[in-house]
C-alpha cells in the first residue's frame, strides 16, 4: 500500500469492501447534511438502496465484462488518514467514452466537507495517478468546474495543463479540462 504524506500526515487509498460500511454511510449523510446532493467519486453511491447494493455494483464495474451497460470500468477507492478516519472517494476510470471525454474524465473525487483545504485532495488525486500508470493508462484526463478554484489548483499541482473549456451539461456552466500526463 503506497501512502503520502501532507500536513496533516499520511493518507493511503484503497478499494472499499464490507468492513467500510458504516464509514462510508457516514460519510454520505456528512456530505449530504453539508448540501451537497451527489459524492464526487463515489461511483453513484447516493442511487443505491444499501451499501452491499453499492459495494457488489463497485466490484462490477472494476471489469469490462461486467460493468453496467453505459457505464465504462472503474476503480473507486477510499481514502484514509493515519487514524484510518476515511476522508475521501476517489473514482479512476479506465477508459473514456465520448461523456467522459467532453465532461467528466478519468477521474472525480470528493473530500470529507470537514477535511477540506488541508491537503488530501492533492495527495488522494497523487495516489489514483499510481493506480493509474499500474493500469497503463499514459494519459488523464480530468475536469473540473470553471468556478471550483480548489479543484483547479488540485489538478494543476499534479501536473494537469488546460486544454479547453466547453460548456458544461448543465445550462451556463462552463467545464475546464486538463490533461496530466508525466506522472
């Protein structure tokens, strides 16, 4: 298990299974009790009726035969700190399709809203990069909204170069995509 370290300590990534329920409901409800409708990363969690739904449909989708129909195969990973408190989901994609392309990339994520501003997106999106030279994936592509500073400065810092900015799926909202490709 490869672990980074930040301010705050290390953090390390890893596959979810049945021992993370409870912290990743509570996670969720976190999130949800923040505002936030949807988890960046976490492979469509808030659609599924239980954990072990979620879970099953997770380990799915990590393969080409059996991910879900319109849907491309993905890893999602939690992540966690030195006290094994999970403070965030990261979701790497191994391929794009022609959605991901324009809007969603290789890779979405979130942070726990408490553990925000304190360095664990840069080492969480750090850490998906290895994963995702150990799936020779040569280049990703990530987006972000064209008002999420915190996002922007995330990709920048592990090496993503602007290449556009096209109109996002939702009306007025503009969708910034950048490459990272030495990593």
């Amino acid at each position: 298990m490869k672990v980074k370290k930040n301010e705050r300590g290390s953090l390390h990534i890893r596959l979810a299974d049945e021992r993370d329920e409870a912290k990743v409901i509570d996670y969720l409800h976190v999130t949800w009790d923040a505002g936030e409708e949807t988890v960046n990363g976490g492979a469509g969690i808030e659609g599924f009726e239980t954990y072990a739904e979620w879970l099953m449909e997770n380990r799915k989708n990590r393969c080409e035969e059996t991910v879900r129909e319109g849907f491309v195969p993905a890893s999602t990973f939690l992540a966690f700190n030195e006290r094994e408190e999970l403070v965030g989901m990261i979701d790497l994609r191994h391929r794009l399709n022609k959605w991901l392309l324009r809007f969603g990339g290789n890779i979405g994520y979130s942070v726990r809203p408490t553990e925000r501003r304190k360095g664990y997106a840069s080492e969480m999106l750090s850490l998906a990069l290895d994963e995702a030279k150990k799936l020779g994936i040569e280049r990703v592509l990530i987006t972000c909204d064209r008002e999420n500073e915190a996002s922007r400065g995330v990709i920048i810092k592990n090496g993503g170069v602007l290449e556009n900015e096209v109109e996002g799926p939702d009306e007025g909202q503009l969708t910034q995509r950048y490459w990272i490709t030495n990593f």
